[in-house]
C-alpha cells in the first residue's frame, strides 16, 4: 500500500499535470462543457480550499470537480488507484502544512517567462481555489464582510476578475495582491479550523507529525474523512 502521507516529488507533480491535460483528447468537443482541472496549480488551489473550509467535503464530491465533463478513460482498477494516490498524497501534504507549520505554507503558483523576465502566474490556482470554496457555498458565509475580505485577492485573480485585475493595476499592484494570497489561505484556514465541528478532518496525520501512522488497509476507514471504508472510497 502506498504511503498516502508521503508528498509528491516532482516529477509526480509533473506527470499528474500532464494526465490532467492529457486526459482530454486533441480533437474532442470542448463548446460549453467543463474542462474540470487542467494542470496541477489549479488542482492545489482546489484541494487547499478542500482542507480549509468550515465543512469536511470528501472525494465524491471534489472529484467531478476535477474531471468535469472529461473524465479519464480508465485502462484497469490499478490506473484509478495510481491517480487517486497521487491526489491523496498530495491533498495530505497540503494539509499536513497547514495544520502544523502554516507560516512554511506556499500555493503551487505557476511560471513563465517572457521576453527574460518571470512572471508569476496565480490566476489558475485561484480557479481551483474557488472551485473547492462552491462545494460547500452556504457554510463558507460568502456574504460576511470578513469572507469577502479574506477571499478578495483570490477572487481578484478569477474568471472575468482576473481579466480587470491585469488590466486596470499596475505590475506592482498585481505582484501587491499576489503576494497577500498566500496569507490569506492561512487565516481562512485558521478561521474555519477553530469552528469546525468534526476536527478529524480533512486533516490527516503527515510525515511531520510526531506520531507515526500506520498504512491504510482496504478494509480501514478512508483517510480522507468520508467513514466510508478505503476500499469503498478514494480506493474505488
């Protein structure tokens, strides 16, 4: 069994992003369907807002999110079980970092360079991001002014904001309201975590914890908090 606590390395992180792109064929027909997640920033934006919110969402629900219309032409049993520890793996760790060492916390933020220059590119995070923040709308309280300013540098970088965003602030605004992301997935972790009613989870035990956890057997609760056994959850 596969060490579910064990972070990606990256060339995980690599081939988990091109399955998510891959996963939908060159020519198929895109028009008004949902191309769920399309590289591994958005699916960490979805799976931080996942573990950080005020109700536990479990993978029946995330998981459409991530295949959205196109979901993958599975070969056999051990092809779903390869990705699903990938997603797992990877929604622990963010979790695990988190929970104990929060000031180290950093979203998979994208790259690219143009004309020699980096640039950072947060916009496909904050998608995610908002997409894990829909699955549990009404507990989120999105009408509270505390919510709306906790949220407001990532919605700043979503859908049709994100277009105004980069077109009406200087270079140095924009790098303003990215860099105050990352801070405020900390308190709004931190805000719903002291509110929570069942703190089991989404917050499992990692590999910098001082306890050691033992491996998830088939027949075992599934770790990522449904009650639902192993076998019948994310192993399915």
């Amino acid at each position: 069994m596969d060490n579910l606590y064990q972070p990606l390395e990256e060339d995980e992180l690599d081939w988990l992003n091109d399955f998510l792109l891959d996963r939908i064929e060159e020519n198929a027909d895109a028009m008004d369907k949902d191309e769920g997640i399309l590289d591994v920033s958005e699916l960490d934006g979805l799976l931080t807002a996942v573990v950080s919110g005020p109700a536990t969402v479990p993978p029946s629900l995330w998981m459409p999110q991530i295949w959205g219309d196109f979901e993958p032409a599975w070969e056999d049993e051990q092809d779903i079980r390869d990705v699903m520890t990938l997603l797992m793996r990877h929604m622990n760790s963010i979790a695990v970092m988190l929970m104990e060492q929060p000031d180290e916390f950093e979203p998979l933020f994208l790259e690219r360079v143009f004309e020699g220059k980096t640039y950072t590119i947060v916009d496909e995070w904050c998608e995610g991001y908002m997409r894990g923040v829909t699955l549990a709308a009404e507990q989120w309280a999105l009408d509270t002014h505390e919510m709306q300013d906790l949220l407001a540098p990532i919605v700043a970088f979503q859908g049709r904001r994100a277009s105004e965003t980069h077109d009406q602030n200087t270079e140095e605004e924009i790098r303003s309201l990215q860099g105050a992301i990352p801070e405020s997935v900390r308190k709004i972790h931190s805000r719903w975590l002291s509110k929570r009613a069942d703190l089991r989870a989404p917050t499992p035990i990692g590999p910098r914890t001082t306890r050691h956890p033992a491996k998830v057997g088939r027949n075992d609760p599934c770790p990522c908090g449904s009650g639902k056994k192993y076998k019948k959850c994310c192993l399915h």
